[in-house]
C-alpha cells in the first residue's frame, strides 16, 4: 500500500507504508528515549544539526506545526545527528525558542534506520506507527508541511 499523496516530486519522498522501526537515544539530560514511547501517537522526527542553516530556517515551521497539533495528539522530537564536538543541540533549540526536544548522537539511528542523507530530514509516521512520508524541506512555510501532519493526526 502506499501513501496518497500528491506533491511535486522535488523534496517529499512518500513511501510504501513501513513501520517505524524500533529505536532508542538519550536527550542531553541522559534521560532514555525510545521508539515505544511514542506508539498511537501522530509522530514527527526532525534530523538536524546545530550548525545547519537549513534546519535553523524549517524549524520555526515545525513548531508552529507542532504547536497547531498537539491538542490533537500531535508529537513531535529531534534527533541531532552529525554535530560538532562540545555542541549542546538541546540548548540551541532552546536559544531558538522551539517548544520541542532533541534527542543526541542520532547519527547511527538516521542512517541506518531511517535513511538519512543531509540535513534537514522530516519523518512522518502516524498512529499506527506507520513511515508516511520523508522530506528534505527547508521552507517553513511549504503547505506541503501541514498537509502531511493533517494526515498523520487524521489518520
């Protein structure tokens, strides 16, 4: 079965629905994090980094998203992949004014288990844990952005 969507085919990947696979990762608190937590729940993960421009561009986006949809269910979490040494992403987010949470040394987790190539990379997975679409966007405001939370809230 695969997703309905119907994008351009620049930046939105859709993909034949695949579970979310089994995961777990620390936040800088060294509190655990894991895949489960997150079961029948609308799910966005967000792959970035502290030093990537085009993820300091989508992320103000996001939030917005995610503070549109919580009352729906909506969750949303990062995951930092790729950093610098001594970079503290959860403080980054933080000075950025983002409402959600990143997770760290994610760099295993995305590429081997989500397929991440770059940066930014968004993952949508609705309730029943399924993979719905994966995009590389940067702009805040691509409607195609909503368009797939509706779908993973509604689903």
């Amino acid at each position: 079965m695969f997703t309905s969507f119907c994008f351009a085919q620049e930046q939105v990947k859709t993909t034949e629905l695949s579970k979310m696979p089994e995961w777990q990762l620390y936040n800088e608190a060294g509190q655990l994090v894991k895949s489960s937590d997150f079961l029948g729940k609308p799910l966005v993960i967000h792959f970035w980094a502290t030093w990537c421009p085009y993820c300091k561009k989508l992320q103000p986006g996001l939030d917005t998203l995610y503070k549109k949809y919580q009352a729906e269910g909506l969750q949303m979490i990062a995951i930092s992949i790729r950093e610098d040494d001594g970079a503290t992403p959860q403080k980054e987010l933080d000075s950025r004014g983002m409402s959600f949470k990143t997770l760290i040394n994610g760099d295993a987790v995305g590429r081997e288990l989500f397929n991440v190539k770059g940066t930014p990379t968004t993952v949508f997975i609705d309730k029943t844990g399924h993979i719905v679409a994966s995009t590389s966007i940067s702009d805040p405001d691509d409607p195609r952005l909503e368009k797939i939370v509706k779908y993973i809230v509604n689903q």
